[in-house]
C-alpha cells in the first residue's frame, strides 16, 4: 500500500492498532456498568489538565495524567456520596473541568490556545514515536490487567452486592478501574481528541454487545471491530483528506447501523417464517 511508503502514517497505523485494543476492552466494562459518559467526563476533564500544562508551561501530557487520576478518585468519591444518583459525579466533573480548562486558557498564553484546539480533535497523523511507544506500554498493561483481574472485574461489573459477598474489594477495584480508563484517556488524547475518544471507546463495545453471546465474545468482537474501525478510518481519512478522528467515529457509526439493520432484517425474516 502507497500510504505505508510514508513514516507518519506508519506510526499512525501503530497507533490505530494499539488504541484498537486497549479503548474497546475498557469500553465494554464502561457499557455494562452504565458509565459510557465516564470516557466523555474524563476527556472533557483532561482538558483542564491541557490547560494547567500551558499554564504553567509543564508537559501537558503530565499535568493531564495527574488531573485526570484525581478526577477519576473523585468521581468515585461522588458516586458512592450519591449512590442513587451516580450521573450526579458526571454533571459535577464535566461542569468543573470545561470551566476550570476554559478559565485557565484564558489566563495562559494565547499561542497555548491554538493547542488547546488540537486536544479537542487531534491527529493520530501527526503522533510521535515518544506516545506510539506509550500507547504500546498502555496496551501491555490494560491487557496483562485484563488477563489477571478479568473474573473478579466480571463480578464486580455484572453485580456488586455478590462482588462484595464474596469479600472483593469492590470500592478499591471500581477507583483504580476508573483511574486506569482515565490514564488511558490522558495518553490517547493528543492523538483521538477529547471529543471524539468516547465515541472510540463506547461504540465497538455496543457492536460488540448487539453481536457476542457471551461476554468473552463481547471482548473478542469489540476488539476485533475497534480494529476495523480504526484501521478503516484511518485508510480512508488518507485518500479522502478528512480528519482522521471524525472518519474513525463515522466508520464507527456506519457499523453500528449496519451491523443493527442485519440483525433487524434477520429478526423480520424470523418473525415472517414464524409465521407461516
């Protein structure tokens, strides 16, 4: 392929893969959990972690871990303050960390506003080796975490009264699930974009939940269509001159239609031969 002739858009094939499998395998516990807004909060509130790193001229990508992290040990506090009402910590977190992030822009630089911009969208074209190599060691990571806490997270996503009968540490599991789904957000941001990262996140898992018979297969099918969708983005942002972010989400999109109107026109042909 002509595109693979050029560095960058190996690097950014490196990136698609790697996101393809780390956002979709958190995903699919945030979907279950009824916290697909949680990656939106985050990503909104790693804004403010952008705007600190300007602000007082750090490595954005550091302040962003470090605020995202304690956004992510707060909103657990909040959830379990508001037990009935978990969106509560949402509203607050995105509420705080859009006006913090705005307040601070306005108080930095103004070159820093131009950057802040490119945390909204970003560009996984424009990735340095530095985050490919991020993205890998987080790939590792979430996966090696996968592997090793997969049946006490089952438990604790599915049902956290059992989770807590059978003695798991269910606060402790649910904030450090929370503050490895906000690391990874921190480092994928640069290259998703704040915007369209829960969208990367949430969408192959929903696939992934109208297709699987089991939760194994759920994981299976969401990374296999986070890869898909990344890799189908990203090639067609190339040819068509779109911005890669947006053409990762529409493919997205456009699989989730496809996918849902397979199964209704299967379920209408079941329905009429039902009927016969």
């Amino acid at each position: 392929m002509a595109l693979l002739s050029y560095e960058f858009m190996r690097r950014a094939f490196l990136a698609a893969i790697f996101i393809a499998g780390i956002a979709p395998m958190l995903g699919v516990f945030l979907v279950i959990r009824r916290q697909s807004l949680m990656a939106d909060t985050l990503s909104h509130v790693s804004l403010a972690g952008v705007a600190l790193g300007f602000f007082l001229n750090l490595n954005p990508t550091a302040t962003t871990l470090l605020v995202v992290v304690i956004a992510a040990i707060i909103m657990e506090y909040l959830q379990n303050m508001y037990s009935s009402y978990s969106e509560i910590s949402i509203a607050i977190l995105m509420a705080a960390g859009l006006a913090i992030a705005l307040v601070l822009m306005s108080l930095a630089p103004g070159s820093s506003a131009v950057s802040i911009q490119s945390y909204l969208f970003g560009s996984i074209v424009t990735i340095t080796w530095q985050q490919v190599v991020f993205l890998g060691v987080l790939f590792v990571l979430v996966g090696i975490l996968f592997l090793l806490f997969k049946r006490p997270m089952y438990v604790l996503t599915f049902d956290e009264d059992i989770a807590a009968v059978d003695n798991l540490p269910v606060r402790m599991m649910s904030m450090i699930f929370n503050i490895v789904t906000g690391v990874a957000i921190a480092i994928m941001i640069p290259i998703a974009g704040a915007l369209l990262i829960s969208a990367i996140m949430v969408l192959p898992a929903a696939i992934g939940m109208r297709v699987g018979k089991s939760f194994n297969l759920v994981i299976l099918i969401s990374v296999l269509v986070g890869f898909v969708g990344m890799i189908g983005g990203l090639t067609g942002s190339y040819y068509l001159d779109t911005p890669p972010g947006a053409t990762i989400t529409l493919g997205f999109i456009l699989l989730f239609l496809v996918i849902n109107g397979i199964r209704q026109l299967r379920f209408l042909v079941q329905r009429k031969q039902l009927q016969k």
